[in-house]
C-alpha cells in the first residue's frame, strides 16, 4: 500500500488503501484522496473524471477496528477501509482526523464571515431606513407647508371674489405674495425629492 505524505500537508493524504466492497469480492484496492472530502477511485487515471464515492468528513466518525483496518462514517455511508499494516492506518487515521478538523474549522470560518456579512447587512439596512425615515419627515414637513400655503393663497382669492370694491392693489400684492410662498414651497419639494 503506498501513500504520498511526503511534501504534501496530512489534510491531503492520498493513496492506495483496501475498500470493502461486497461480501463476494470483499476488499478490493482502491485510490482515495482526502481534503475535507474523503473520495475514492479505481485508480489514479479515474480521479480526472469520476469519484467512485465519497463521505465529507465534517459530519465523519472515524473508528478504528483492529491493527489494519478502520471504519469511516457520516449519515447513511460507511467506507470499511483496511491498510497494510498499522503504520500505514495509522498515517490514514491521523490524515484524516486532521482534515476533518480543517473542514469544520473552514465551516466555522465561512459561517462567521456570513454572520459579519449579515450584521453589515442589517447595518446598511438601517442606516438605509433612517435616511428614508428623514426623507420621509422632509416631505411631510414640505407637504405640510404647501398645504398651508395653498390655503392661504385660495383664502386670499376667494376674499377678492367676494369683494371685488375694496383695495385692489393691496389684494393684488397679498395674492402675489401667496402665491410666490406657495410656488417656492412647491418647487423647493419638487427639485428636493
């Protein structure tokens, strides 16, 4: 059984190990590779395009059964694996455990930038509807004073309708003014939102 650990990390141990199959053919050699993810091939040529199998290793228990073999479970899988000798299952127990640790803690670490991801999220969010809350009392405030104004410049023509012998020139001057309050309040809404 051979297994490259040499220059690469024990999270990517790869190699040859022995895979029970079935109770006809038993164990029968096979290729795996684990990263966080254990997979296993025929043979090396296979990895390029097809996985026989695999158990992520986050959710994994690893129990070892005797000197050579052990057994690698999560949910409904369960990879019987045995190795040549107890050296070999050994570096494949350890490989893995170390792999399993790296993908949760790589878990953890995406859940926590997702969380901090969240939070300024709901920061923007916030700071999103006080500007609209802002906004919102602006245009009321604005309505408000359109609402007065136009109260006024209509009282203002109303009064000249109902007594058109009195001071026109003063009327004309009271009317212009309303008017002008009214539009400027008008205009100021318009052109600020």
């Amino acid at each position: 059984m051979h297994s490259d650990l040499k220059g690469s990390p024990p999270e990517s141990m790869k190699g040859w190990l022995y895979k029970w199959t079935n109770y006809l053919k038993g164990y029968q050699r096979r290729f795996l590779l684990a990263n966080g993810l254990l997979s296993y091939y025929r043979n090396q040529a296979e990895m390029a395009h097809s996985c026989r199998g695999s158990i992520n290793l986050v959710g994994a228990f690893i129990d070892v059964q005797d000197s050579c073999s052990f057994v690698i479970s999560c949910d409904a899988q369960t990879f019987h694996l045995r190795a040549n000798n107890e050296v070999e299952k050994q570096k494949w127990v350890v490989s893995l455990e170390v792999a399993k640790s790296n993908a949760i803690q790589m878990l953890e670490a995406e859940s926590d930038e997702e969380m901090e991801s969240a939070k300024e999220e709901e920061i923007d969010y916030q700071s999103s509807l006080r500007q609209l809350t802002s906004k919102l009392d602006d245009m009321n405030t604005c309505n408000d004073l359109i609402e007065k104004h136009f109260g006024n410049l209509q009282r203002a023509l109303s009064d000249l309708e109902k007594n058109p012998e009195q001071d026109t020139a003063a009327r004309s001057k009271i009317i212009s003014e309303r008017a002008t309050l009214f539009k400027i309040t008008s205009n100021a809404m318009i052109n600020f939102f």
